[in-house]
C-alpha cells in the first residue's frame, strides 16, 4: 500500500478536502481533483491518460461517482480503472474508509461468463500477490454463488494472467467422461 498512489475525485470545494486529507496524514492519497477542476483541466484525451499513468487507484466522493464517467471518458472505463465510490461528506471515521479503500481491490463483474480481480502488481513479492489471490477467489466465488445463483459445479474454469499474458488456468471443472477419455489416452 505504500507504494500505491491514490487520487481522489472530491465534490467542490477541493481545497475543504485538501485540508482534511493534509490533518489526517493519509500517505497513500497524492492528488485530490474537484470536480471543477477535472471538468476543466482534464478535457483532453491526452490528459486523461496522463492520469491514468500517474495514479494507481483513484477513488471518488460517492456524492459525484455517477457524473463520473462522462468527465473521465471512456479511457478509463476501458482500462477498467473504476473509480472507487466512497463515503467522504461524513468526515468521521475517514481515515480509515479511505485506507481500507487503498488495501482492496474491484471485483469486475461482465456481461457473460467472465469475471477479473486484479490481485496484484509487479513490484508486490509473490507470496503477497499469492496470498492476494487466494482471498480474491474465496471471495469472487462466494460473490458469484451466492448473488448471482451461480452453482459451484457450473464454474468451469479459473485462470490468472499478468498484464496482456495468456491466461494460465488453475481450475478446471471436469466432467467424468472428459476425465474418463483423458485417463485413456
């Protein structure tokens, strides 16, 4: 987390939440934008992808996340850099919603069959992006089972890749006679 850059899309007055953010010594969090400001300094493509190079997560005042994508474009909803809804207008108890906001991660869910969490980033250790890994699955799985009625037997497959890899899978579902003509091979 420490090494993770954060921007936050705040409700106006920026310079309120500026002040707020400065008191409380969050590290992770290095920009704070407006929404007037985002509006008007970052109208250009260019811009925005000058933006998604320069933060790793972003997170957004719940106040302003639906006015979102219009002013960020579709650069970022196809990076899949999703902006993270949070509770700021209650300034109680902030610095740790935003923490925990820093420590997780966006559970995309698609339009068909597939799913991604992202697990981790290059510069983590592998027993972290490991342990990261087992807690995304155990949770996405019991997202898909239990809210989108989704049997366990009926998830066929799980894979991880890094970046624009190929997909390694490290689970398939079987059915007997698939095992049954493998075995006879």
């Amino acid at each position: 987390m420490h090494d993770t850059r954060v921007c936050i899309f705040v409700k106006d007055p920026e310079e309120d939440f500026k002040k707020i953010f400065n008191e409380l010594k969050v590290p992770c969090v290095a920009e704070v934008i407006g929404f007037d400001r985002l509006a008007r300094d970052f109208r250009q493509f260019k811009d925005k992808r000058q933006l998604l190079r320069d933060y790793d997560v972003f997170l957004a005042d719940i106040r302003i996340y639906k006015m979102l994508p219009e002013k960020l474009g579709k650069e970022f909803y196809t990076k899949k850099a999703y902006p993270c809804p949070i509770k700021l207008h209650d300034v109680e108890d902030i610095q740790s919603r935003i923490n925990d906001a820093c420590k997780s991660t966006f559970f995309v869910q698609g339009n068909g069959p597939n799913y991604s969490v992202k697990v981790g980033k290059y510069s983590q250790e592998a027993k972290d992006v490991a342990k990261n890994a087992e807690i995304a699955i155990a949770n996405a799985l019991g997202y898909v089972t239990c809210w989108d009625n989704i049997e366990f037997g009926k998830v066929s497959q799980m894979t991880m890749r890094i970046g624009d890899s190929t997909e390694l899978p490290i689970y398939n579902h079987l059915e007997k006679a698939d095992i049954d003509a493998y075995m006879k091979n």
